[in-house]
C-alpha cells in the first residue's frame, strides 16, 4: 500500500536553550512544540495548567497566550511549526495528542533534535530543506507514538477558539461521508445558522464547508482505489457521490 496523506508543513524555528531558570508570557502564531530535555517547568495557558518534567514534551497551540515558569536550571529543545492535513485540517486537530506527552525514548528524541539542529544552520539549499523537513515529521511521529502507546488520552481544548469550536463539524464530515450532507445539517449539529456557520467555518479554515468536505471526499475515494477489491459503484457510494458516472467526473476535474 501507498500512502498518499498530504500535508502543508512548515518549519520556522528550531533551538537549543540552556537556563538558569527562567519566568515568560507569549503568544506564537504557530504551534511550539517544546521538549524538555533536562529540569522541569510549569505551564499554564486557557483551561490548561501542568508540569513537563524531563523526558516530557510540551505543545502550545498558535495564537494561544501561554506562561512558563522554570524554578531551577535546565535544557529545552524547542521548535515552531505549521502543520495542516488535506484539505486544511491542523495536523493536531485530526491527531488530538495531549498538551504534555511522556516520550517514550527520550533518548533517540533528544539526538534526533540535534540531527534537526545541525542541519537547521546550514545554509539554504533544497537538500537542506527536505532533510530538515524530514526528521522534523519524524520527531511528530515519535511524539504520535509516545501518546498512542500511553492509550491517547483525551486532552481539553487545544486548538484557537474557532477550530476547537469546528472540530464537531469536521469529524461529523469524516465520519460520515457516505451520506448526503448540507451547510444546514453541520451548522444544526453547533446551534448556528447556516450562513453564519458557512462565513466563520471560511474564516477558521479558509476553505467553505462543502470545499473541505469534497477534499475529505476525494481523499478517501484516493485511498480505496489504491485497494484492487472495491469496484467504482462502492467507491462512489462510500464516498457520498452517488453513482460511478459522476464520481468519475469529479475525480477527474479535481485529481486530473
């Protein structure tokens, strides 16, 4: 099997910090994504408040104030990044992983960062960019696979206020893309109307509702062709499209 997820990825800091102790209040407009390589710190943003200890990761949602607080010394591996999963979903909305996540080889982490690090200041090249690209995606995947280990907790609200608020209405979509669905059904589900939902859904994710539901759509029809077992009529209907003919013309308008 092939895998064909897409993703709009976006890397815009990496650092090492060594500290004494230390006190912040900030905001970043993309998530951060701390691990705490040696002492401890607390933390505290909009309904979250806890503790990272050493070998924990912490994650700061964009456009959030958060507070750190750092009684004592210690070393952080931090980076700034921008992921979105086709068709604009944020990559920790569709893998809702907790806001501290106990790796489970901080080790291997922790010389991976410093892989990240040594190619971070190099200078630019597309060879660069796509290594650091890379391991960069490798640590998320060993921050997935610390939180799944620990049975994926729940965590509270993470995202900013609109896309927490969306959230519903997307897995609703995901859920449930073999049925016929309205702007009307998914702002039913949030007690909006409808071209209200339709104008703030536009603004969280800059794509329409039923733009993001073709995408959800199509990408799922990707994935069962790739499966020689499905004939084009299940594929047309799983995917919401009603009969082989049509969905034949969509997949090509969009797909080519």
């Amino acid at each position: 099997l092939s895998i064909r997820e897409q993703l709009d990825f976006s890397l815009f800091h990496v650092e090492k910090v060594r500290y004494d102790s230390f006190r912040l209040e900030m905001i970043k407009p993309y998530w951060t994504v701390w691990f705490v390589q040696e002492g401890s710190v607390e933390a505290r943003s909009a309904g979250f408040r806890g503790t990272a200890a050493e070998g924990d990761v912490m994650i700061h949602p964009p456009n959030v104030p958060f507070a750190e607080t750092a009684a004592g010394p210690g070393v952080h591996l931090w980076m700034l990044i921008d992921v979105k999963v086709h068709p604009g979903i944020p990559f920790f909305q569709r893998y809702p992983v907790g806001r501290i996540v106990r790796l489970s080889d901080r080790e291997a982490y922790a010389a991976a960062f410093e892989s990240l690090l040594d190619v971070w200041n190099r200078p630019h090249t597309p060879l660069r960019d796509c290594r650091a690209m890379a391991i960069a995606l490798g640590l998320l995947g060993d921050i997935m696979a610390s939180w799944t280990a620990a049975g994926s907790p729940s965590r509270s609200s993470c995202g900013p206020a609109g896309e927490d608020r969306f959230l519903p209405a997307v897995r609703y979509m995901e859920e449930n893309l073999h049925r016929k669905i309205t702007c009307e059904d998914l702002a039913r589900r949030l007690h909006l109307h409808p071209s209200y939902f339709n104008r703030l859904f536009k603004t969280v994710y800059g794509i329409s509702p039923a733009q993001m539901l073709r995408g959800l759509r199509l990408r799922r029809a990707v994935q069962m062709l790739e499966d020689s077992t499905p004939t084009l009529e299940a594929i047309a209907s799983a995917c919401g499209y009603g009969d082989a003919a049509y969905f034949s013309k969509v997949f090509k308008e969009s797909v080519g």
